[in-house]
C-alpha cells in the first residue's frame, strides 16, 4: 500500500475510533475565517478555539521540564495509532488540526527540536508526501514540543505564501549547482526561497544558510527559524523565515490589549491562528503587520545575510 493511502487509511480509522480527534476535526465546520487584503498578498485569520493549548503552551524550559513529553509513545493517548517513517519517525494524525488534514511527524526517540541533522528527512518527507507542504518550526520559533523533534504536515496550497512567494521576489542571489536561492518580502515577512532538484546541493545550500544564521542570530538552540518545503515537478521549494522574537508584545499584554498570537510557520504562511474570539474580532491589519514586523527580521539583516550568501557561494 502506497504511504498516501497508508495515511488516509489512518486519518479514517483515527477520526472514527479517537473521540477526541473525531471531535476536533469535525469542529473545523465551525472554524471561521477573516482575510486581511494588502497590495501584494493576503493574511487569513482563522478563528480556531481548539489551538489555545498550542498557542498558549508554556515552552520555557523549566516548564517544559515539568510536563510529560507528549510526543513520546509512552504518554501518547492510546488511541493514538501511528505510521511508521524510515525506522526513525512516526506519521501521527494531529488531534489539534487547523486544517483537514494535519500531520505531525515525531522522531521515535526523546530528542531535542534541532533541525541539524534532521533537514535531509524534511526533503525526503515532502517527496514521499508530493500532496503535503512540511513544517518545522524551531525551538524558539512557535514548536510546542521543544523537547521531542518533530515535523508537521498540512496539505497543499493551504497557504497563501506557497503562491504569492514567486511574485515578490527581489532577484535572484545565486545559484549553486541547480539550486537557485532568491530574496522574498511580503510586507511584513523577510525570506529566503530555495529551489532545486538535486538534493545534495540543496543539503549544502542549506548549510551554509544555517551556519550564516548561527553567526548572525546566536542562540541557546539554534538560530531562530521557521522553514515550510514541498515538492512539486521534480523540485523542492524551500522557504526558510529568520526570526529575531518568539512572541509579540501584545501576546504579554493584559485585558482589552492582549492579542493571543504565538507565531509558526502557518502564520508565517499566511494564516494567523487565533483561539480566542475578541482577537479574531479586533486584530486588525495594522496588527497585523506589527505582530509579524517584530517576529520577522528586518530589511537590513535580510541584506547583510544575501550578501554573506553571494560571496559564500
């Protein structure tokens, strides 16, 4: 049986034997949805009241320290059932979705959320999985087990970014072997987009791109990034988002100021998830835009590192 159908096979079984998960899903008939609309690109708000666990998980390390790892198979509900994916890593059904089909890809064994060392998987993942669009995001960098490396996956062009990217482009950086690497804006989002078939080059581009990171955004972990890969006719896209804030000012506001936003890669995509109904129905585009101006990088950084890019490669 062919790993698509392996997974449909699971999301049936899972949402009609798991009350929880079969709950939660059902529950995005009455997901709600607002668009923000700029020049060049939208953000869709999704009301969503299941995420508050995710968006209001304490991920401090002596919480962390405190809690049992979720994603570990010992302390997973039993309902829970999994695929498994090249020896090291399970495909679980997320019982917490945001959209209709949302994975989560958890190592077998407790290790940290680190993608060094684990970005080869990535490639691998969304060319096993051509229908999905694979998630990592850092420790630091909205991931609500920080302790325990997972992926997560959703399915296709449920994104805006996967889209508007190509149409805001600033030029293109370089290009190393096959793989051509190009600045993004979008307003309030800095990215760099990767592209390319050979998945060797890709690896060492990669590399590189972290190694300027960890350079120009130190960290206790890992420098601060979000990345979103798919595969489509023969090649990878790869968007990687520096970060320099886990959180916005306004998620540490209190009463009427407070906006519960706590950033990942889905935001970063395009889709802010809000769990709350007043920030759903007050964040305005200005909001927005600050909330993602001051998780994002900013145009300086984002020149000082295409410039590192070009003389490195």
């Amino acid at each position: 049986m062919k790993l698509s159908e392996q997974i449909e096979k699971l999301y049936k079984q899972q949402l009609a034997d798991w009350p929880m998960a079969g709950n939660n899903y059902a529950a995005l008939d009455d997901v709600i949805i607002r668009t923000l609309m700029f020049s060049d690109h939208v953000i869709r708000l999704q009301y969503n009241p299941k995420r508050i666990i995710s968006s209001s998980a304490r991920v401090d390390p002596k919480s962390v320290s405190e809690r049992p790892c979720f994603l570990c198979p010992v302390n997973r509900p039993r309902e829970q059932h999994s695929i498994p994916y090249r020896d090291e890593y399970l495909l679980l059904v997320n019982p917490y979705p945001i959209f209709r089909r949302h994975l989560t890809v958890p190592t077998v064994n407790h290790q940290p959320q680190l993608i060094k060392g684990n970005f080869k998987t990535m490639l691998f993942l969304s060319m096993d999985l051509p229908e999905y669009t694979i998630i990592y995001n850092g420790p630091n960098c909205g991931a609500s087990a920080p302790d325990h490396f997972h992926f997560q996956a959703i399915h296709r062009n449920m994104l805006p970014i996967e889209s508007e990217y190509k149409g805001n482009q600033s030029g293109r950086l370089t290009i190393f072997d096959d793989t051509e690497i190009q600045s993004v804006k979008l307003d309030q989002r800095r990215l760099l987009a990767i592209t390319g078939s050979d998945q060797d080059s890709l690896i060492r581009v990669f590399g590189v791109i972290y190694h300027l990171l960890e350079e120009s955004l130190p960290a206790a972990d890992e420098p601060m990034l979000n990345i979103l890969t798919w595969y489509d006719s023969g090649k990878w896209i790869i968007l990687i988002f520096p970060r320099k804030q886990h959180r916005p000012s306004q998620y540490f506001e209190a009463g009427d100021r407070q906006i519960l936003l706590s950033p990942a890669s889905i935001d970063l995509g395009g889709v802010l998830i809000l769990p709350r109904n007043p920030d759903f129905e007050k964040i305005s585009k200005d909001d927005a835009t600050d909330i993602l101006n001051q998780v994002c990088v900013d145009d300086f950084f984002m020149t000082v590192l295409t410039d590192r890019l070009k003389e490195v490669l």
